[in-house]
C-alpha cells in the first residue's frame, strides 16, 4: 500500500532514512546583524554623552586642565672662556742628587739631620781622612826630593854651558847634562800630579751638599765602612725650590700647544691636590719632551713653579691643569643646556611662557660651561623638564643660575680629559 505525501513538496524517503530538516532563510540572519550593529552604535553613542557630559561637569565646578610643566631656567652670557688640557702629573724635583762615596774608609761623622734644610756646601758626612793625609804627606817628600834634583841638574848645565863656552868640554858633555835635567823636570811634574790627585782624594773624605735642598733619611752611620763609587747612596738630597711638575698629554692635543708662542713655553700651568678641591700653586711651562711615547701616544711636558711655600713635595701626585687660550667674548650656556638629537644639537629657548626649539652648534668646553653658536647672549634657555618639553609648549619658567658663572676662573672640572 502505498503513502502519499501530505505536502505536495515534500518527496517521498526510503524507510529508515533520517529526516532532513530545511535550510533556514538568509533574511533572518541579515535582520540579526543589522539588530547587534544597532545596539553597537547606540552604546557608543551613550559612552560619548557620557564623556561630554563629564567634562561639562568639570567646565561647570571650575577644575583647570594639567598645569605647564616648571623649567629651570639659565641665560646665556657672554664671557672670556679659558681652554685647559687636563692631565694627572708627578711632581719631580729639579735636582735630585745621590751622594755616594768617592774614597774607600770608615765614616767618622754625620753632620746632617733626617729631613734637614742644607745649602749648598753644608758639611754630610767625614770619612776618616788619616790615611789620604798620610799619602799626601809622601807624595810631597817625592815632590820636594825631585824638585831639588831638578835645580841641581839646572845648575849643572848651566856650569856645563859657561864651560863649553871656553871650550874647556866637549859639546856631548853639555847635551848629556840638557836630557838630565829634562828628566829631572818630568819627574817634578809626575810628582807634581801625585800630590794633586792626593789632595783630591783628602778633599773627598769631607762630603758637602752640592745643592741646596732636602736631606731624606739616614742612610749611613758613623762607623760604617764605604766603599768608592759604590751603587748605595750615603744620602739624598731633593731640591725644592723650586721645583717642576712632568705631566702628559694627548698627541692630538700636542698641535694646540705648539701653535702657541714659543711653542708654548710660558704657558700657565695650574695644580690640584688629588680630589681636585684645592689649588696648590701656579708655574709656567718650561719645556716639552724630544718625542712622543708610542706605547701611549702621550707627550710628557714640564712646568716649574717656585714652591715658595713647599705646597708642592718631590714625587707627589697632582692634577695639572695647562691653559693654552682663551676665547674672548665667545657666548656660552651651561653644557646641561644644550640637547642632542643625531648631529643635531639644540636648546629650548623659554620665550613668552612657551618653549621653542632653537638650533645651536656647541664648541669648546670648560667645567659645566660650554661654548655656543646659534643665539644671544642674554637668550633664556631651559636647563630641566627636558622630558616634559615640547616645541611650543607652555611651561612655567624658574630661574636658575646664571650661564658662564665659573667661566674664567679656574675652579677644576669634575673629571679628568683635554678640553678643545
């Protein structure tokens, strides 16, 4: 029997197929995006009247937008900049000399005290001088022996003369007595240069300072044996006044030196302890070393300096400081000031509660201070808040120091380098 289908569209199935259910129509899935779009844009909307609706309410009770940020401030000034080399130096005595002895004995006296003040030709230091009197004293008897043979070989050949002269001798006996006392005559000197080389020998058992200086520990007492020429010193004197200061500097910045008059020679040279606070003294540069230590690429030079007050002690380490110009009426700003960006450097310039960017090109340095191009003296420029700055931006401006304040002085910088 068969079944005939109550919808004419529908087809009869095979039994025990499972039943299809019908593919649901595209209009209800469009009408369902365009319900949730409705929905997103009024959210927005309401989230926009909500916002506005909160700045009216903070326009309407008086609450102010974010403050401009506060920028310290510096002006830039106009001064007479001072270039310095900078270099850590040794101080080194003009005159170092070790005493050493010149004859074999026993010491027999110490005249100097550890650490003592001598002038030269201050009494050191006796060495038993009895046996180079002794020798002495024998070197005069050969002299004074041979002086007489010698005046008599003279008069003899002056007998020897009258008597050839009557023809009462032959003309040899005269040449023989000549060669005699030509001998008599060298021997004389031969003594003659004994007894100098004794005396000097006697005069080198009392040792005098041959500088004037200071005498360093004892080295010797009396009772010792020395030796001559030996490598061991009897005492060390260091002069002091005055006294020279040996410092290197840069190849690359030898040129600046050189270019100057003299090649540099009386240039300025200051002193700093090693924390840099005090200055010790002031000398001039006397000289510049023969050739440039390749292992370095440093030049050694050397300033003297009076040390009137012994500020300064023999090997010493202090920071030198070499002025090797000055830059006249150059426009400087403290180098915190001045902001990089790539290769281009620039200061925000605080004009009218506003900041603007400025360009400028910086030059030499000297402390804090740097030179600059790009804006005049008495320019406002900002010295912090660089994070908070923008090219006309509002800012509230706090004066700080002023630009160039140690310019000229010679206050130490805070690290050690060469400034060009």
């Amino acid at each position: 029997m068969s079944v005939v289908p109550e919808h004419p569209t529908q087809l009869a199935l095979p039994a025990g197929a499972p039943a299809v259910e019908p593919e649901p129509h595209r209009p209800r899935r469009r009408r369902r995006f365009i319900i949730w779009a409705v929905v997103l844009v009024a959210f927005a909307g309401v989230f926009w009247w909500a916002l506005r609706g909160h700045e009216a309410a903070q326009s309407k009770h008086g609450v102010a937008p974010p403050p401009a940020p506060t920028v310290v401030t510096t002006t830039a000034r106009q001064v007479d900049l001072p270039i310095y080399l900078d270099a850590i130096g040794t101080v080194t005595p003009v005159y170092t000399d070790a005493i050493t002895s010149q004859v074999t004995g026993r010491v027999m006296t110490v005249h100097y005290a550890e650490g003592q003040l001598v002038r030269a030709g201050a009494p050191l230091l006796d060495i038993d001088p009895r046996p180079f009197a002794a020798m002495l004293l024998q070197a005069e008897g050969t002299f004074e022996r041979d002086q007489h043979a010698l005046e008599q070989a003279q008069m003899d050949l002056e007998r020897y003369r009258a008597a050839w002269a009557q023809h009462a001798i032959a003309k040899q006996q005269l040449d023989d007595q000549e060669k005699v006392a030509l001998s008599a005559q060298g021997t004389v000197k031969l003594d003659q240069g004994v007894v100098d080389y004794d005396r000097v020998q006697l005069a080198y058992c009392h040792i005098t300072s041959p500088i004037n200086g200071r005498v360093g520990l004892r080295l010797v007492d009396p009772g010792n044996v020395v030796v001559a020429n030996a490598t061991t010193a009897l005492a060390v004197i260091t002069q002091l006044q005055p006294i020279s200061v040996v410092f290197p500097i840069s190849e690359d910045q030898l040129g600046d030196v050189l270019a100057q008059p003299d090649h540099g020679a009386n240039l300025r040279v200051d002193v700093y302890d090693r924390a840099r606070v005090h200055e010790l003294a002031t000398g001039k540069l006397i000289t510049i070393d023969n050739q440039i230590d390749t292992t370095t690429g440093t030049v050694r030079l050397r300033a003297r300096f009076d040390n009137a007050d012994d500020a300064l002690f023999p090997n010493q380490f202090v920071n030198a400081r070499l002025l090797v110009r000055t830059l006249r009426g150059v426009t400087v700003v403290p180098a915190s000031a001045i902001q990089h960006n790539g290769d281009t450097s620039f200061v925000y310039v605080i004009a009218d509660g506003h900041a603007r960017v400025q360009n400028v090109t910086p030059g030499a340095v000297e402390g804090d201070t740097q030179q600059v191009t790009g804006i005049a003296p008495g320019t406002v420029v900002a010295n912090s808040s660089f994070e908070k700055l923008r090219d006309k931006a509002p800012v509230q401006p706090q004066q700080g120091s002023a630009a160039g304040s140690a310019a000229g002085s010679n206050a130490p910088v805070p690290a050690a380098g060469g400034n060009t």
